[in-house]
C-alpha cells in the first residue's frame, strides 16, 4: 500500500526574530504548501515573508477558552490540510518539542495515520537562559518544571542544584485559560519552595530576549518577594543552589578501592 502523500514537519523558529533559525528549518518554511504558526506576531509578519501561505493559529486562543480547547483545535486544522496531501509546515516559537503540546502531538497522530511527520529543532528559551545566566547544566545540575505541574505534584527537590520554574506566571491556575497567578497562589508556591530554600535566597526572573534590539529580563530578588513581582506568560524563575553538595563518602570509598593504583 503506497504511503500518503501529505506529510507535516515542525520547526522551532528560535527566540529571536530571524536570527536563530536554522537553514533547514528555513527550507522547510519556503517549500510548503501551507504554513501554521503559533508565535510573536512580528515572527508572522516575518514567515509571511518567506511563504505567502502562512496562517497564524493564534486566534484560535480565547480570554476564558480553555487552552486544551485551542490546542485540540491547532492539531486538527494541521492534520486536515496533511490529510489533503499537502506539504505542511508547523512552525512554532523556541523549539517545538519544548513546552508545547501541539507539535508533539500533531506529529504522533500524522504518523499513526501514516504520514510523513518529523520534528527540526529550534533554539529555546532554555538555552538562552543557559547563556545568558552563565548557567552551565552540567556543572551542579539542574532540575526543570513547569510551575503549576510543581505545585500540582509531590516532587522531589535537589536544593545542592539548580532549580528551574517554568511559565511561572500561571502558577497555580488550574483553569487552564491563561490567567496571570494571583498573590494567595504565589504564596502556596512559595510555602512549598520554603521547605527547602530560606525566605532571602536570591532567585532571579527569567524573560528570553524576541530580538537583537531588546534585551533580555535578568532580575534578582529574595524569594519571599515573589508575589510581589511583575509576571508575564514567559516569565521563568530560577533559583540557585541553596547548599553545597555533600560528597557520598562510602560511593567515593568504594570507587577508590577498585580504581587501579597507577590512577
């Protein structure tokens, strides 16, 4: 039986506007047949420019519309024109496997249908926190959640690391319609962060630069004085080790016992 022919890739289009995306991506784009986004609107203007047939899925979201809602609706409209058997392009902010539903999703429903479908990846807000914050994962690692899912959950936290909050701008929503937090939600969020790091600690917001002109949101503060902070949608909170890490001594013991001498 001959595959389908429509196929769907997703590309992340990366952080700032025309500066991070990678050729293959940029290919991709100008080779479609139909192209959905789901990013800044200047980043549309822009894709508008590379393929006349771009369409935004932005106003698919609504004030009070429940974002699973939208992203069930973002999926089908891909999947309809891959069902047509068109070359379609998703190209969405950062990286399309990070932090977004859709591109997962989209592409596991267009394989089991038996399409073509790939991901290409983009440069995230991530690893430009990495950058910029002179953040190194590898050094003392580094845990990652997402803010509301923290609180949602009983997670074990590594205080000798770093600790990353994601979208913590909507911590603590559970309608799921793209509320800013308010201040009773922050405050649950930080009595549990208190059970492992003292009220001074300084933490630091996060906000990834869209372009060359701006600049980045690099902001220090005690951690008590969180709710009391200006939170947007991409707002990240980063908090640094609050102790050092202590060495396990019967590992090492036991490492040097069969670690030849001449080591």
């Amino acid at each position: 039986m001959a595959k389908p022919q429509g196929q769907i890739v997703c590309v992340g289009m990366g952080m700032i506007l025309g500066a991070h995306m990678a050729p293959r991506c940029r290919s991709y784009i100008e080779q479609a047949d139909i192209v959905y986004s789901s990013c800044h609107h200047l980043m549309q203007r822009w894709l508008e420019q590379l393929n006349i047939n771009s369409h935004s899925l932005q106003p698919l979201y609504g004030k009070y519309k429940d974002r699973r809602e939208t992203y069930a609706e973002m999926i089908e409209i891909m999947l309809a024109s891959v069902r047509a058997g068109k070359r379609v392009v998703g190209a969405f902010y950062g990286h399309p496997g990070v932090f977004a539903q859709v591109p997962h999703r989209v592409v596991k429903l267009a394989l089991e249908e038996g399409f073509d479908a790939h991901m290409e990846p983009g440069i995230s807000a991530e690893a430009c926190l990495y950058a910029e914050m002179n953040i190194d994962p590898g050094e003392l690692g580094c845990q990652h959640f997402e803010a509301s899912q923290f609180m949602f959950y009983q997670r074990i936290i590594d205080p000798y690391g770093y600790l990353v909050l994601w979208q913590i701008g909507l911590a603590g929503d559970l309608t799921l319609t793209s509320k800013i937090s308010t201040t009773p939600q922050r405050q649950l969020l930080l009595d549990k962060l208190f059970e492992y790091y003292p009220p001074d600690h300084q933490v630091a917001i996060y906000e990834s630069k869209t372009n060359v002109m701006e600049q980045s949101r690099i902001e220090w503060f005690a951690l008590r004085d969180l709710v009391d902070m200006p939170l947007t949608m991409i707002s990240t909170l980063v908090l640094p080790p609050a102790r050092q890490m202590p060495v396990d001594r019967d590992m090492m013991a036991s490492l040097h016992k069969i670690t030849p001498r001449n080591y």
